[in-house]
C-alpha cells in the first residue's frame, strides 16, 4: 500500500484534506470540515475513562479505554474499506496533544497493524503549506498489539496483519464456494476461462503467500528486537 495517513490536533492541523473523528465532529473547536463519526469512540466508554482521570492509575485506565475502543469500535469495521474511503494524507483530528493518549493514535496504530501503510503524527504550516512530523506516543501500538491478539482470532499466527490477509482468503473462497454452486446449477460446470469462480482463488491463494510473507517479516523483526 502507497497511501500514507496522517494525524494531528485542531490547534496543529488547521490546513491539509483534515478529517475529524472526535464524537462531536471537532464543533466544540469551531471545526467545520469533514468527518468520519465511524472512527469516534462511544460515549459509554469515553464518558467513564474521563471521570476516571486522577482516580484511576493513568495506565490502567488507558488500558480500559483500549480494550472498549476495539471492543466498541475498530473490531466492528474492515481496515481496508476504511482506508479506501480516505484519500491519501489524510489527516485524522482529534483534541489531545501530540504525545497525548487519544484513539487517533490507536487509528493509526490499528492500519499500521493490520494494513501494513505508513502513518504520522503532523503539524502544519498555514505559510508553507507543509506539514513536520513530531512525535506521539509510540508505545501505544504495542498495548494495542497485545489487546488485539488477545481478542483476534490469530490462526497460528504472530503478526496481525497476516492473520487478517488470511481471514481475507477464508472470505473470498466461501465466495468461491457460493458462486461455484451457481454455475454448477446454471451452466453444469465452472468455467476455467475468463471471468469466473476461479479467478477468486487465485485472488486467495496470493493471499494467502502474502500471509506467509508477512509472518517471515514479522518473525525476523521480532528475532532481532530481542536479540
């Protein structure tokens, strides 16, 4: 994948294709552009990691609000879909400063993750027109990355993203099997040329290399951090 994602705060991001996805859509800071309500955290959750502040050990209630964030959230939507529908270098706006917790980093982490792309926290510049990445908190994808394996049915696998290309092969040859049984009620036979069931797996079994491929990276990046 070539597109690359962005985030930032309202007060850092003012110019760029912003995109809000705080649950008040950024109006409470006079934003006006676009949104995307699907990436907002519920309030159910939002609501009581905030009364939590100051009463709760910081980590543990960051931990809650993760665990509901999948829970609630990233686990009832398709990253790729998600990602196909913003244009590259979006930039993803929520409150929190840079080095803050705030799901836009959980956003970023969980296409990290699970797509494989590229992903930076901004800040802009209305003269230049250019936007300076600066730092975020780079530890939450890996307490993301626990809360997701913990949660996510791995197959076997240690790297999410081949877990997920994986599960992609599962769907596209369940389509096999469904559009197979339609030809065979048509036609008598599944044609072997042209536009046809066939075409699905081969679509699967490259995904399923892919997923090999993405394990042997992921198990090589994680032989060498522990060496």
């Amino acid at each position: 994948m070539d597109k690359i994602i962005l985030t930032g705060n309202y007060r850092n991001c003012k110019i760029g294709n912003t995109i809000s996805i705080s649950s008040d859509r950024g109006k409470s800071v006079g934003y006006t552009g676009k949104s995307n309500t699907k990436l907002a955290p519920k309030w159910s959750f939002l609501e009581k990691w905030h009364d939590n502040i100051g009463k709760v050990d910081e980590t543990e209630n960051n931990r809650f609000y993760i665990q509901e964030y999948w829970d609630k959230v990233l686990k009832q939507l398709d990253p790729e879909e998600i990602l196909m529908n913003l244009p590259n270098r979006s930039i993803l706006l929520c409150f929190e400063e840079n080095n803050q917790f705030c799901h836009r980093h959980l956003v970023a982490f969980w296409l990290e993750l699970f797509i494989g792309i590229k992903t930076y926290e901004v800040k802009t510049d209305e003269q230049t027109k250019m936007a300076t990445i600066i730092d975020r908190p780079e530890y939450l994808k890996d307490e993301l990355e626990k809360v997701i394996k913990k949660n996510y049915n791995m197959s076997g696998f240690n790297s999410i993203r081949a877990a997920y290309l994986f599960h992609q092969a599962d769907k596209l040859e369940q389509i096999f099997e469904e559009q197979a049984n339609i030809w065979l009620k048509e036609c008598g036979s599944i044609p072997s040329k042209g536009s046809s069931p066939c075409d699905i797996m081969t679509e699967a079994a490259g995904l399923r290399i892919e997923a090999d491929e993405e394990e042997a990276k992921y198990n090589k990046l994680l032989k060498l951090k522990r060496s």
